[in-house]
C-alpha cells in the first residue's frame, strides 16, 4: 500500500514538472494588472535577435521616493528577462560611488551628453545629517552598437512629489519598451519636415529633430508640387508656415492624407512679431494660408484670434522711467498661456505644463460620423479671445485684468482627428502637379490621423549665436525664468501617436491607482499604531505560550 502511494506522488510530481514545463503563466493579481506586460511589450520581447543591455544609473543611498523608483524599475526589467532570458541584461550603476571627483566629473559629463538629465536630491545620513546628491533618474539602452538614454522621471514642478513619481512608475514600461523596439526594428521609419512655405528652419526644431532622431529617420524637405514625393513618409510636421500654400502643394498633401498618410499641423494664422513688441508696441494680423477650405474640410476652423489667458507665463518689462536705467521685472504676459494637459489621453497624461506663444483658438466644424475630434489642448476657465487685425502693446502688463473680461473657458488650442476624411479637391479641378506616373484621385482617406494646432511656437527652440556657431536651447525651457515646461514631450507624443501602427501608445494611458497615506490621520494617530505595533505582536507571543502551557498540563495531567 505504501508503495504504491509513493510511485503516484512520484507520477503526479513528475507529470506537473513536465506540465509546468510546457505551459507558462504568470498571476498577476493586483486590480489594475500593473504587474502585467502588455501583449506588444511581450512580442516585442520574444522577438529580439540581439542582447539589450540596460544600465540604470539609479543605485546607492537613495531617498524614499527614489527608492520606490528603483524596486519599480527591477521589477519591471525583471519581468521583460521572463520573456527575453536570453537577451536582455541589465545593471543598476551609481554614478557617486568612484571616490575619486574626476572619474565621477567624467562620467556625469557622459552622462549628460548622451541625454540624461541629472536632478539633486537631499539624502540623510545614519547620524541625522543630509546631504546633497546628484542622481541620473534614467537608464542607458545598449543594442548593438547603438546607445540611448532614457529619462524616467516626471518633474512636473505643478504636482506633488509623489503624484510625480507615481506617474513615473506608470510610464516605465511605454519608456523602456518604446526604445527598445525603436532600436531593434529591421527598418526605420520616416517623418520629414516641410519646407517652401516660410517654416521654422533646422536651427529652430533642432532640439526636437535631435529626439525624434532617436526613433525615426528624419528628413527636410520642398514639395514643389510633386505628386507622390510624400509617399514614404510616416507622418509630416507642418511647423508655423508663414506663406501662402499653392493649389498643386495642396493638392500633393490632401493625396498623401487619402493614402493613409498622418500630419502634424502647427499653424500660427494670426502673426505678431516679438522683436517689434520689446520696442514698446506691435500689431496682430491674420495671416491666410490657403489651407482654410483644407482643414475645414477635415473638420477644423483656425479662427484669426489670439487667445489670452490669466494662466499664462512672464516676459521682463523695463519699467523704469524713459531715459532713466533699466528696471526689469517678470510680469504676466496674457498672450502667453500656460495649458495644464489632461490626463485622459495618452498624448497628454504625465505631461508639465506647456507654453503657448500667441495661439489662436480652433472650432471644430461638420458633423461627419467617420471622423472623431479630441481637444488635446484647451485654455484655463478663465480666458478670452482678440480678433485680428489688433494692437499689442506691453502697457498692457500694466493693467489688472477682470474676471469679467476672461469669461471664456477651455477654449480648444490642439485638436485630434482621426477617420476616414474627404478630400478637399471632389468635385474641383486637379491642379497642375509634376507627376512621372498617372494620378490616381482619392476621394475619400483610408482611416488615418492628424493633429491640429493653433500655435506653431510650440515646436521651435530657442537659438543663440556663439562664436562656435549657433547652440540650440533644449526644447520647452525658457531662459528668463528656468523654467521648463512640457511641449517637446507634447511634440514626441503627438507623433509617436500618429506614427503607432501597434498600439504601443496606448501605455501610456495606463492608471495606476494611487494608494497614498493620510497625512493628518498619520499626524493624529501616530502613537497609537506605534504602541500596537510594539505591544500586540509580543502580547499575542506571550498568550500563544500560556495557552499551549496550560493545554499541555491539562493534556497530560
């Protein structure tokens, strides 16, 4: 009988090792699945063909919030090794341990050239004291012989410390398996520039050309009126046209957009020129592209206003006396506003606030079934509206503004559209375009997407002349305050999402619940749960003890 109880335990241990062999699953049973790598990061996994070395530089004596990042970001890596044993390798690395001040010069020099960007945090010591210390809250992506950094910390200066490490730890997977599958696709793809129109040249989105290198091959280009000279291109940015759009360059876009094609359009249709308003005044006229009857038909209207905004940023305003020395303060300027993104779309969750430059407002018009229109971008609730042809003038940072004047609310700045659209040339004439091949008129888009914005400073870099030539401003940061605000993350997101044929996007809308302590109940009630946390446990030892003593004499009397 014995015997044969011992050969079934040994078939049914053998058989659920040779199960468990065969059949992987992993259970995962927090609410909201955050320990559950989506279905594209575990095909993108399998599918690697060489190793993907990963090196954190986020180790050592960390603070708590950090630390938090830290066991994340294991976890996480931990879990893409499950998929990809074999090729993907990771290290955690602290960039403060060499104790010798040039070698750690050095490597923080290396560091910040490849990207990362480093943040100081107040670390304290066993015996009480803090102490300052810089980290690198990144990584570096090593696949073949190509290197890339990765920054994985949201710094939102608007939000709570631990709102912003939170949706640091949400975004880690999009982070870390975006680049990933950029560095280890076949082919590369392309989004290109337009050129011919007055846009903004290669020095003014240099910073944003420099990231977007990092995942597609990046091109600049003149139409000229070429049929089919878009073909190719993933998607194309529109960035702050200033001349008039010919009917055949019209013509050659509408065609690249029935084909499935995706825009990014940056618009300014009201021009105000800044070095005429530091001289005291300037005017704001409207300026048509001959684009109007294109993106009305898509189902947009830029209307010829610029917005104001209580939200808005500063400009420095001499207000000393004429003649007298110069006396320049920071004062709000209304023209600038400053958009808080939503959290409810993937190109805006996480995001720092963004600037806007003289931004018009947009309607959205039509009511055609097959497209839906998103509002990514939308003023504060207390806003309003200038028309163009108008006088600007700093005198205006003079005034104190009313509530009653700022009466218009979430006034749409950015808008999503995706469907299938109509072509803007049915039922008129072909325009003369260069063509090697006949042209083949498309009426109605395959599904496709574009992004319309009425600003198109939104993209452009500062640029300041040197004697080693000119030095680009990183993207969103403004040099009068230091601040810096969300637009180039706004600008990677919004073609990131045009450009994402498998739904890798959709990670960033991921939510994880925040499960934060009561700060005033942990005020209140900090001693009572210290003395139940010390006295229960041993009380409850005590009484396991004398219970078992007084059964054992009963038992056994």
């Amino acid at each position: 009988m014995h015997i044969i109880q011992l050969v079934s335990a040994m078939v049914i241990i053998v058989l659920v090792n040779f199960i468990a062999s065969r059949v992987f699953h992993r259970f995962d049973l927090t609410t909201e699945k955050r320990y559950t790598l989506s279905e594209e990061t575990r095909v993108i996994l399998r599918d690697l063909d060489e190793i993907v070395y990963i090196r954190v530089y986020l180790e050592g004596d960390l603070p708590v919030g950090f630390s938090r990042l830290n066991t994340a970001i294991r976890e996480l890596l931990d879990e893409f090794r499950v998929y990809a044993p074999q090729n993907l390798q990771y290290e955690f690395i602290d960039p403060v341990e060499d104790p010798d001040p040039q070698i750690r010069r050095n490597l923080f020099n290396q560091l910040y050239g490849i990207g990362l960007q480093p943040t100081n945090v107040q670390v304290r010591a066993k015996d009480g004291s803090t102490s300052q210390k810089i980290v690198f809250p990144g990584a570096v992506i090593s696949y073949e012989e190509a290197d890339v950094a990765v920054n994985l910390l949201k710094n939102n200066p608007g939000l709570p410390g631990e709102v912003n490490l939170h949706q640091s730890i949400q975004s880690l997977e999009y982070e870390f398996i975006g680049m990933i599958k950029t560095l280890s696709s076949d082919s590369i793809a392309k989004v290109a520039f337009l050129e011919g129109h007055g846009e903004l040249d290669a020095y003014q989105v240099g910073d944003i050309t420099k990231d977007l290198a990092n995942f597609y091959q990046v091109d600049r280009g003149v139409i000229g009126g070429r049929y089919g000279s878009l073909n190719g291109y993933r998607a194309v940015i529109i960035a702050k046209p200033v001349k008039a759009f010919s009917e055949a360059d019209k013509f050659v876009i509408d065609q690249y957009i029935m084909q499935g094609g995706k825009v990014l359009w940056l618009l300014d249709p009201v021009q105000v020129s800044m070095d005429s308003l530091f001289m005291g005044m300037t005017f704001a006229l409207y300026n048509p592209l001959n684009i109007e009857d294109q993106l009305f038909r898509y189902g947009v209207r830029l209307n010829p206003h610029l917005v104001k905004d209580i939200q808005c940023h500063v400009i420095p305003v001499n207000k000393g006396l004429a003649g007298a020395q110069a006396q320049w303060e920071f004062s709000p300027w209304y023209y600038f506003p400053l958009i808080s993104p939503g959290n409810d779309h993937p190109v805006t969750r996480s995001l720092n606030m963004i600037k806007i430059e003289f931004g018009s407002d947009i309607d959205t018009v039509g009511e055609n079934p097959a497209i839906k229109k998103t509002v990514l971008l939308a003023t504060s609730p207390y806003s309003r509206i200038v028309a163009a042809p108008a006088e600007i003038s700093l005198r205006e940072t003079q005034r104190q503004p009313s509530q009653a004047a700022y009466n218009r609310a979430h006034l749409p700045l950015a808008i999503l559209l995706e469907g299938n659209f109509e072509s803007v040339f049915t039922n008129r004439s072909i325009p003369d375009v260069q063509s090697h091949k006949p042209i083949q008129f498309a009426g109605i888009s395959r599904s496709t997407r574009m992004i319309v914005m009425g600003d198109g400073d939104i993209i452009r870099n500062e640029v300041i002349d040197s004697p080693n030539g000119p030095v680009m401003v990183p993207l969103g940061f403004d040099q009068y305050t230091s601040q810096s605000f969300g637009n180039k993350e706004f600008i990677l997101n919004a073609v990131n999402y045009l450009t994402d044929e498998t739904g890798l996007i959709s990670l960033r809308g991921r939510e994880f619940r925040m499960r934060l302590l009561d700060r005033q109940r942990i005020l209140e009630e900090s001693d009572k749960w210290k003395v139940i946390n010390t006295a229960v446990p041993v009380l409850l030892v005590i009484s396991f003890g004398a219970g078992v003593g007084v059964y054992r004499r009963r038992r056994f009397r």
